[in-house]
C-alpha cells in the first residue's frame, strides 16, 4: 500500500492510497481512493489504513 499525503485549495489533508502487488509476472498499481485525513500521526494512518483494506476485503492480517 503506498500513501501520499497533501493539501486541498481549501488547506485541508488528504490522502490517496495505492495498492501496489504482483500479478501474472509483473508489478501492477492501482489507485483505490481519497480521503480526507484529520489526523497524520502514526495512530490516525494506521487507523485510516486498516479502515481502508477492511472495506475494501483486503485480509492484511494473514498477508503481511
């Protein structure tokens, strides 16, 4: 998963993700949503990161 983090015009944080994985013999990457972040600590990513790959049905725990 790769994040970036930025500003709007109205300077308000967002994030993008990216999923990043290999399939078929090659490295693939796709965009899979922005979301407004009111917190960039540590606690707050991880917490917008785990939301993120639950809704999606990304199973994290048994593939890290």
């Amino acid at each position: 998963m790769l994040l970036h983090t930025g500003q709007t015009k109205k300077k308000k944080h967002q994030i993008s993700f990216t999923l990043r994985y290999y399939y078929n013999g090659a490295i693939k990457e796709s965009f899979l949503h922005f979301e407004s972040a009111e917190r960039l600590d540590a606690a707050g990513l991880t917490g917008k990161i785990v939301h993120l790959l639950e809704r999606y049905g990304l199973n994290y725990k048994n593939n890290l």
